[in-house]
C-alpha cells in the first residue's frame, strides 16, 4: 500500500482550494459587471465570459482557471515528486473543487477549465496537443458543445496507449483520464441529444 507523506495531503488539499476559485464569476462581476450565468448554459464558466461580450477577458479567464489546477500540479510534480495515488487525488479534487465549489454553495461549471490545467500539467503539456485539435474538429464539424467536450478530452485516453509523456505509469494514467471523463459525462448529462446536429457547409455549386 502507497503511503501518502504529510506534503502530498497538503498539496492535495491544496489543489481542491484552489479549484474552487471561481475565476470567472469574479472577473464577470468585477471587469464586466455582470453574472456570466446569465448566459448560455447558466454555467459559471470560461466559456460565459466570451458570450458575455469579452474576448479579452474571456482569455484571461481561460488563462486563471485552467492555472488554478495546472500551477500547484505542476509544482507538485517538479519539487515534491509525487506519487501517482497523489497524482490521481489531485484530478479528482480538481474536479470536486470547481464542480462543486463551496464558494458557490456546492455548485460549479462543468470542470472542463481545470481538467484542462489538471493534464497539461501532468503531461509537461503534451494534452495540448492531443485535446486542441480534437476540440477544433468536434467544433467545426457538429454543434453539440456536450459532444465536443467529450470526445476532444477522450482523444487523451488513446494517445496515453501509445505514448506515455510522463514518469507515471499508463495505467495509472488511464484510470485517471477515465475518472475524468466519467466526471465530465455526469455534469454534461443533461446536454447530450440522441442525434448528432452536424453543421452544414456552404457550397459553391
């Protein structure tokens, strides 16, 4: 059985406080005096700051709350080493910590920002490479932001099997990203339909 140093329940705790930061809500009620969740899925999220009307702090946004969970991660790993039963509580109480922030009376977004911070830190930034463009294709080919979500984190899982960028084991990896995606499956639920809406292209005929 793993044993879990005093430093690594610190730090585990420590990621769960900083998820639950509520980044974007601050900065709609501060920068654009406004609730972001007066807009599209009612989420406090990255991607209601844009549709609020900013797309400057829609980046900054972007930028703080994908931070919260990949700086103490990151430090994590750099100085402390952990292990990877540290490394997978870390995940979870990302998830746990914006999903449902005590700061917002146990409600959340839907984690994407910080499931973001959360694997570009463990992957030294390879995720990106995966996710980004599997988001972009999802987004460009169908309308369902549920499904793009979904599908654009998956892509990691697959790419785990074939290439391991980090000293954690793959195993450890995959059941990590599985949690994660279960996690993201559940606060989507609601927003998944039976048919998949693919855009329509303009033809020059």
């Amino acid at each position: 059985m793993t044993n879990i140093s005093i430093s690594e329940i610190i730090i585990i705790i420590s990621v769960y406080f900083s998820s639950t930061i509520p980044w974007a809500l601050i900065i709609g009620k501060i920068k654009l005096k406004d609730d972001i969740r007066n807009y599209g899925d009612n989420n406090p999220g990255t991607v209601n700051v844009f549709r609020a009307g900013s797309i400057l702090w829609g980046f900054i946004t972007a930028f703080l709350e994908i931070s919260k969970s990949a700086i103490p991660i990151i430090f994590a790993i750099q100085i402390f080493n952990i292990s990877e039963i540290t490394m997978l509580a870390c995940v979870i109480t990302a998830l746990l910590g914006h999903g449902y922030s005590p700061l917002l009376n146990f409600k959340g977004g839907k984690s994407l920002a910080v499931t973001a911070g959360s694997w570009l830190a463990i992957t030294g930034g390879e995720a990106f490479y995966i996710m980004a463009p599997s988001l972009l294709i999802m987004k460009i080919i169908q309308k369902n932001d549920a499904l793009t979500s979904t599908i654009g984190f998956a892509s990691l899982f697959f790419y785990i099997l074939i290439r391991n960028p980090t000293t954690f084991s793959s195993e450890s990896l995959l059941i990590g990203i599985l949690l994660n995606l279960i996690f993201i499956i559940f606060k989507h639920r609601n927003d998944y339909t039976l048919k998949i809406n693919f855009r329509r292209f303009a033809s020059n005929d």
